[in-house]
C-alpha cells in the first residue's frame, strides 16, 4: 500500500507536465504581431507633405531623353556583370519561393515497368508481364514548418529583388553621370583648343608689332606665357577623356 501511495502523485505531475508542455508548444503555431510604428506627417517640423511625386517613380527613358545615352544605358543593362549577378539571385530566390508552395500540396510518384519471356520450349508463347505502381506522400503543417519557410523565402525573393533594383538604379546612374562627363571633357577640349589658336594668332600679332616696334618685348613674352597657359592644359584633359571612356566602357 505505501508503495503505489508514493507512486501515484509521481504519475499526476507527469499527466501534469506533459500536458503543460503541449500547451506550451501551441503557441509557436500563433502569428507574430508587429508593433504599431503608423507616423504622421509632422515627423519632421510639423511640416504637411501633401506631394507624392517623387523622381523614383519616372522611366530612365522619360529622364534621360538623349538617344545615344539611352542606347547606353541599355547595353549596360544587357551586358553589365554585377546586374547579371543580381537578376541570377531574384532568379534563384523565385524557384526556392516556387518550390516552398509547391511543398503544400502532395507529390504522386509513377512507375511502369515491362518484361518479356521466350520460352525455349517449341509451340510456346512469349510471356509478357507488365507491372504499373504509383505512391503518394502529403505533408501536414501541423507546427507551421512549410508556412514559415515559405515566409523565408518570400523575404529573400523580395531582398533579392529590392538588390536587383538598387544595382540597376546605380549602374544606370554611373552611365548617366559618366556619359554626362564624357561630354562634359570634350567639350572642355574643343573650347581649349579654339582657345590655344586664337592665342598662337595672337602671338603672331605681337610678333609683328614687335618688329614694327608698336609693342615692347614684354608684351611678346606675356603673350606667348598665355599661349603655353593653355597648351599646358591639353593632354591633362585628354587623358581625362581617355580614364573616363575606360571608366565607361567598364560600365558597359
């Protein structure tokens, strides 16, 4: 007697635990709830926004109307290896996100096989046997396993997604700012160049006056140190123009 007497509180405290612990576990079933973050439109100095335009919103090619930069732009999205890489990754995310739902429904598995028997024997006919069999498995997500890493992967497909776009956004920036450059330079160069004739006539000029004594030597000199001011600056921007169509061709 006194020995089940000790043994039966043992037995209601593990009846006890046992069902405290499935309880427990349930809760990993309920959804997360989110803290209520909603902000107003007086977060920064009590300021009404009331434009929602935003440059975000417009087409590379309704911003940048130039033929020819668009046509770069363009290569640079068909040819660019970091983008490649991005698209690689939304492409990756989307069938691990495609195979997550395909997880919730069952998976039949079919089979067919065939054999055929000569018979040594004379007048006999050739055994056939033929032999067909399927099997099929469902998975029920009873602790949320499927319905959480289908929430995984969703995450990742948009992280993927948001990184694609964010390196499109950049590298179409970069042709932009490089194209603009690019131009900026040559343009630079031709009104050096224009400068560094008009100052060789110049030299000339004084040349001239020189000899007919109208000017002074000094004036010569000052002429010529303003020819050389702008000859100095000649490769220095030619080599700018040649980095930066380097600095392009990269992009592309």
């Amino acid at each position: 007697m006194h020995f089940r007497y000790y043994f039966k509180p043992v037995r209601i405290c593990i009846v006890v635990l046992t069902f405290a612990g499935i309880f427990t576990s349930c809760k990993v079933l309920q959804p997360h709830k989110y803290p209520d973050l909603s902000s107003d439109n007086k977060l920064f100095r009590e300021l009404d926004v009331s434009d929602t335009s935003t440059i975000a919103n417009i087409p590379w090619k309704q911003l940048f109307t130039d033929v020819h930069l668009q046509s770069l732009i363009q290569e640079a999205l068909n040819n660019n290896q970091d983008l490649q890489i991005a698209v690689a990754r939304v492409n990756k995310a989307e069938a691990d996100l495609r195979q997550s739902n395909a997880a919730f429904f069952p998976s039949v598995t079919a089979n067919a096989v065939g054999s055929a028997t000569n018979s040594e024997l004379p007048n006999q006919e050739v055994t056939r046997l033929y032999e067909v069999y399927g099997a099929a498995s469902w998975e029920i997500d009873v602790w949320g396993k499927l319905r959480n890493t289908r929430k995984a992967n969703m995450a990742a497909f948009l992280a993927s997604d948001a990184y694609r776009r964010t390196v499109q956004t950049q590298l179409i920036a970069n042709v932009a700012m490089t194209y603009y450059t690019l131009l900026a330079y040559d343009e630079q160069l031709k009104i050096t160049q224009k400068t560094v004739e008009k100052r060789d006539s110049d030299v000339t000029a004084m040349t001239l006056l020189k000899n007919t004594d109208v000017v002074t030597g000094a004036d010569l000199v000052l002429s010529q140190a303003n020819r050389y001011a702008a000859e100095v600056t000649l490769p220095d921007l030619k080599q700018k123009i040649y980095e930066t169509e380097n600095a392009l061709c990269l992009l592309l």
